[in-house]
C-alpha cells in the first residue's frame, strides 16, 4: 500500500525536484475573480462584563452589553445581558433586557426575559414582560415610540409679532 519514494533518500532530492518539474503543467492565474458573497449581518458590538463606559453610545447597528453604562444608549439591536447594568435612558428598534436597567426604555420591540430588573418607564410598540422579571414604571404603548425625543423644529408662527414702536 505504501513505498517509499526516492524524494525522501538522502542526495536524491535535488535529482527528483529537476525531474518533476518540467512535468507539472504550469497553470496561468485565472481572469474569472468572482469576490466572496457580501456577509449578511454585521456582527454585534460587545461591552463585557468588565467594562465600565460614562457617557453617552450611539450606533445604527447592534450593541450588547455585559457591563456597565452610565448614559444614554441609541442603537438598532440592544442586547443587556444578565451582569450588565445600565443607567440611562436606552432607545433602539428591538430592546432585550436580561440585567439591570435604571432609566426610560423606548423601542418598537421590547422584551424583558425572566432575569431583568428594569427600574423606569418602558414606551414600546410591543412588548413581551417573562414571568420573572422586575419591573417597576409605568408602560406605555405608541404607534411610533422611537419618534419621541427627536429633536423636531418648532412650528413657526403664521404671522410674527407686531414689531414694537417706541412713544417719543
């Protein structure tokens, strides 16, 4: 089943190199590039479990937090895991609470798992609450929760102000 080649003996290698290649076909680089499939999904970004950030994060894709948030958090896809904590107010198109959060939820979809402690009011489209969870607030549904809080032009007056006149 198996022989030993001349390759491996000693002082033959060099012979058995030159032979060979003249006989390998040299093959030309293919014109016919087809890059790779774009991939589908971004990957989450991850705040572990010991990370602590003070300010405010924003992002058009998903986060998932593991440790602690002392702000505001603007994002796609929020994930809060079981050891995170959040203080702040949280506003995403899908929210899943595991952990702890301290502030206003809003977003269209709203879910707190058996293990979440949320401490604020939750604004939602929908929302799904597991036996378990802690929740103390108020909830309130709206057609369009996520429009609340984005900063909007005053409407302008249809006819301004009398200009003031000075009695000399």
């Amino acid at each position: 089943m198996f022989s030993k080649s001349r390759i491996n003996e000693p002082g033959q290698k060099a012979e058995a190199d030159k032979a060979k290649a003249p006989e390998a076909p040299v093959s030309k680089p293919s014109m016919d590039f087809t890059p790779p499939a774009p991939k589908g999904k971004a990957v989450a970004s991850v705040l572990s479990s010991d990370l602590t950030v003070v300010g405010n994060l924003r992002t058009t894709g998903d986060i998932q937090v593991e440790g602690t948030v002392e702000g505001d958090i603007r994002a796609h896809l929020l994930t809060v895991g079981e050891s995170a904590t959040i203080r702040g107010e949280i506003v995403a198109d899908d929210i899943v609470v595991n952990g702890r959060v301290i502030g206003r939820v809003r977003g269209l979809k709203v879910r707190l798992t058996s293990t979440a402690r949320v401490e604020g009011d939750i604004i939602h489209k929908t929302i799904a609450i597991e036996s378990g969870a802690h929740f103390e607030g108020s909830v309130q549904r709206q057609e369009d929760p996520l429009a609340q809080g984005r900063p909007t032009a005053p409407p302008l007056p249809a006819s301004g102000p009398a200009p003031a006149v000075e009695a000399s």
